[in-house]
C-alpha cells in the first residue's frame, strides 16, 4: 500500500521507521534509518508521546510515530521522503482516504499536516527487516523504561 502526498519526485530520502510506546504513561520512541548506511545515511531516535488506547490496537502509536519522525526528518532539510513501515493500516489510511474512528480524527489531521509540509511525502507499508529490526529496538526500549 502506498500513500503519496503531492509532488513530483527527485532526489527522495527513504526513511524506514520502527516504534513502540509505552501503556500508561505515553512515553513513545521511534527509531528511524534514513538513506540506507552504505550511502551515508544512519539510525534517528526521537521521542514523542501517546497514550495508546487499547481499542486501537496501536494506530494511534503508528500516527504519533510517524508525525514525530515525520517533523524531526523535516527540521533535518529534507523535502522529499518515503517512509517505510510495518504497518499497512495506516498507509492505507492515507491513501485512500477512509473515514477514522473519532480518537484518530485529531492525530489523523495532525499527521495529514506534518506530510503535507514536503514537496513529496510517500508512506509505504513495508515488511522490511530493518523495519522490524528497528520496531524490535524500540519496544527493548520502552520496556526498559517501564521496567525502571
């Protein structure tokens, strides 16, 4: 699934994300590979907050996520992204524009402006390793935090 905002591409960098959030208190964290690492590109941790509603079986952390990685790759210069995830709901989401259940309204609008910030903005649903690898990283992350 693909969701593309605006544009025409050129020189695009791909962003591949993975995220967990904590129950509770919200505490999230996202980690994100941008480029691949043979070309210069690296790991980019941010952090943001969400308390995830068990309802939404973790929607709201995937649009609190990409939102957060989304303004932190936008405050970096870039103009044109793709950013790849493991998760296919909100790709299609965004593009097919489908009606959200009222707790997403907010966070779906909010995301909807942080992306259409680019010159081009893609969210690819995909199942890449490094996405699961950087999910796995985020969720060691969280737990720690909540073990502390």
């Amino acid at each position: 699934m693909v969701a593309t905002v605006r544009g025409k591409s050129a020189k695009v960098v791909r962003a591949t994300l993975g995220f967990a959030a904590g129950e509770g208190a919200g505490a999230g964290v996202a980690y994100a590979l941008l480029g691949a690492p043979e070309s210069g590109g690296g790991v980019v941790r941010v952090a943001f907050r969400c308390r995830p509603l068990a309802a939404l079986r973790g929607r709201d952390v995937a649009y609190a996520a990409l939102r957060a990685v989304a303004e932190e790759v936008r405050a970096r210069g870039v103009q044109r992204v793709v950013f790849a995830l493991d998760d296919e709901r909100l790709a299609r989401d965004l593009h097919e524009r489908l009606p959200v259940p009222g707790p997403l309204a907010m966070p779906y609008v909010s995301l909807r402006c942080a992306l259409n910030r680019f010159a081009e903005a893609t969210v690819v649903a995909a199942g890449e390793a490094a996405a699961r690898d950087l999910t796995a990283r985020a969720r060691a992350e969280v737990s720690l935090h909540i073990a502390a």
